[in-house]
C-alpha cells in the first residue's frame, strides 16, 4: 500500500545544509497498522508528511495504492490526497466555525460529493465515535477528546485506504488517548485502512502490527 524507496530529506538553513532524512527504504502492506518511533528530531514527522505528499522530498519516490506521487504536480497531489489519505493532527485542526457533522462531512464537500449518502455517512462515523449527541456542537463546544473524535471521523469520511495519523493522543489525558486508540483500532480493522501513526506512547505502539524506530534520520 504505501512503498518509499531512497527517500531523503535535506533542507538548507542558509549557513549549512540539514540531512532530515538518510535513504529511507519502507514497504508497508495493505491493512497493517504500523507505529513509527524514535528520539525528537529522528524526522518521524518529516516521514509523514512526505508520505502524505504534503512535502516533498529531496531524493526517493514514494508510492501509495500502486501510484507514485514523487514528481505530481499540487493538484495531482490534492487529488490523491483527497482520494486515497485520511490525516489525524494532534491539535486537532477543525474548522471553528462548522458544527461537529460539517466537519466530517468537509472531504466529501471538497471532493464535490458533499450530497447524496454524505450526510449519512457523517451521521454513522459520529454515531460510531461516541458523538451522534453532539453533531451539532461548535469545536469550541468539545471537548478535547471529543474534538479528536470528530477529526477521527473526518478522517474516514471518504473510507481512505490510508490513514496517517500525527501523535494522534499527545494532547489528551490517559483516558481519552485510550479511547482514541480503541477507535483507531476498531476503524482500521472494519474499514481495513492502512493504519501508520507518528507516537512517543509505548503503551499504543505496543498494539501496532509493527514498530518502525527512527534514529537520526534512518531506520534502525
């Protein structure tokens, strides 16, 4: 599902060049859940980003679903990202001014499907995530965990064969980041989506598929 292949990252600070990323060599298949590791400033979400093509690389290609990306003009990769990713932030990143279901219903709205079975579709995905309740609710009317629960729900709004998800629990307290994770897991196992997550918590790594530790750029 996802293949990355010589991928490196460099940026130039103007007094010295920066290698971010060393020759990254990444095959991950269809339906696995994979958590990557490592120390702050291994480049675990320079990582990400490349893989969602919301960067781009130095060197390497990437592919995602069997179509390489590395090279794709920005609406190509909007495109793509809007077809084949879903993307989970830390902080959350819902529009203020829409309800808890505009949110959800918004990748569909930007694909141009925002009718038909969307609003349905964003009514199940509250449904499943604890928030039917609240579906009318303004973000600044959630809580924190609540607020992670209706970017869960965007996320898989377009049933993305790929979820990437950015500490996806690193501004909630235990509980909550608890709860995030089992519907991760439960999302990921009956939507089968691609699961690959950026986390410092062992206790979520631990429930992953596989663990991917980055040191200093590279794969260890």
């Amino acid at each position: 599902m996802i293949q990355a292949h010589g991928l490196t990252k460099t940026i130039d600070t103007g007094t010295h060049r920066v290698d971010i990323l060393k020759g990254i060599d990444l095959e991950i298949p269809r339906a696995q859940f994979a958590a990557i590791m490592g120390p702050s400033g291994s480049g675990k979400s320079t990582l990400l980003g490349l893989l969602a093509g919301l960067d781009t690389p130095t060197a390497g290609t990437i592919s995602l679903d069997g179509q390489e990306i590395t090279g794709l003009k920005e609406d190509e990769l909007a495109l793509v990202r809007g077809r084949k990713i879903g993307f989970v932030f830390q902080s959350y990143h819902l529009i203020p001014t829409l309800t808890a279901e505009e949110n959800v219903l918004l990748p569909m709205e930007l694909a141009g499907n925002g009718s038909g079975d969307g609003p349905a579709r964003a009514r199940e995905l509250l449904d499943r995530v604890g928030l039917a309740d609240r579906r009318d609710h303004y973000p600044v009317q959630l809580s924190g965990g609540e607020q992670q629960r209706v970017a869960l729900a965007r996320a898989f709004m377009v049933r993305p064969p790929i979820l990437l998800a950015d500490e996806p629990t690193g501004n909630l307290d235990s509980e909550n980041g608890r709860l995030v994770l089992d519907l991760l897991l439960s999302l990921n196992r009956q939507e089968g989506t691609t699961l690959v997550l950026v986390t410092h918590d062992q206790e979520l790594a631990n429930v992953a598929d596989r663990r991917i530790l980055l040191r200093d750029g590279r794969i260890v």
